[in-house]
C-alpha cells in the first residue's frame, strides 16, 4: 500500500464518500477512540473490516428497522462478513482509506505507541 501525505488521503477519501450513500458519517468513518483501555494504553485502532462492519451494522438497523433479539447481533456480524466477501477492491476503497487515514491522525497523537498483546491467564 502506498504512502501518502494526510491531506491526499484525505482528498482521495472525500472523493470516495461522495459515490454513494453513506450511513456513517465522515465523523464517524475517521473517529478514534481515545479512550484507553484498563491498562491505560490506547486502544487498538479499527482495521478496515471493522470500520465496514459497524457501517453496514448499523445500515441494516436502519434499513429494516431492526429490533434486537437475542442472538440478533451474532446474526448481523455474519451478514456483514458475507457481504465483505462479496465487495469488489474498489467498493473496499473507501474503509482502506478511512483506515489509513485514522493510523496516520493515531500515530500522531501516539508518536511511541506498539501494539502489546495481552496474555491471558499469566500474571
């Protein structure tokens, strides 16, 4: 994946949003969770899978006026992965874009920052 300035990604994501409807915001295809976790590390950041998920997560929501049920989310996720798998490269353009733009704005804010898995169960 090339490397580009922020503002091209920037540029190159406004062209993308733009093509058709969105149910997210720009806002939220760029948000960070700045919150950190207990360990008081930042949060790992969204891949772009994620980023599609909760877009088409809550799309399905709207679109169908969802009502949650038990086993209902579950139900969601593994619509969003069929759907994910069925997307062209060029349809998956917008959440690269939204991801590289949101690693760039998080490496800023956390110049020192290396993902340190958990492990679990050892102290």
């Amino acid at each position: 994946m090339a490397m580009f300035d922020l503002n091209d990604q920037l540029k190159q994501f406004e062209e993308e949003y733009g093509k058709e409807r969105r149910f997210c915001s720009k806002e939220e295809f760029l948000a960070i969770n700045d919150t950190p976790n207990k360990d008081g590390l930042p949060k790992r950041l969204c891949n772009l899978y994620i980023i599609f998920e909760k877009e088409y997560i809550k799309m399905i929501k709207e679109q169908e006026n969802f009502v949650h049920t038990t086993g209902g989310g579950q139900m969601l996720i593994k619509r969003a992965a069929e759907k994910w798998k069925t997307l062209e490269p060029s349809q998956k353009r917008i959440y690269e874009l939204a991801a590289e733009i949101r690693k760039e704005i998080f490496m800023k804010k956390n110049p020192n920052y290396k993902y340190q898995p958990r492990s679990y169960g050892r102290e």
